[in-house]
C-alpha cells in the first residue's frame, strides 16, 4: 500500500513539473526565433549600407547575393511562425 501512494505522490510532481516548464520552453523558443530573425535583419542592414559604398564588381554582387540569400531565409522562417 505504501508503495503504490508514494509512486502517486511521484507521479503527481512530475506532472506538477511538466505543467510549470511547459510555458517556458513556449517563451524560450519564441524568444530564439525572435532573436534569429532579428539578428538577420541586421545583417541584411549593414551589407545593404556596405554595397553602397561599392564600386561595381565582384564584391558588390557577392554582397547582393548574400543580401538575397538573407531576405529568402528570413522569408522563410516568418512563415513558420
């Protein structure tokens, strides 16, 4: 009998804990998916002041490509928001 009220006892903390991490990992992730897109769009930013600045050539479109490649991604993850 004793043992059958401590794993209920066991069981109820665990679910206990889950009902109390589960908003958490909710903000976390929200948290890092806000940061990624936000840390995107700064780069995006600092290369389109960097292009420019450029002369037409290699390292411009290098730069734009990465800049497309940028805008995709970020496209990309807003919608699986």
């Amino acid at each position: 009998m004793a043992k059958s009220t401590n794993l209920q006892r066991i069981t109820y903390r665990l679910h206990a804990q889950r009902e109390k991490l589960a908003p958490s990992i909710a903000l976390r992730r929200n948290y890092l998916e806000t940061t990624f897109l936000n840390q995107i769009n700064s780069e995006k930013e600092a290369i389109q002041s960097h292009i420019q600045r450029l002369q037409p050539g290699v390292r411009r479109v290098y730069l734009q490509h990465r800049l497309e490649r940028l805008n995709a991604r970020a496209a990309k993850k807003a919608v699986g928001l």
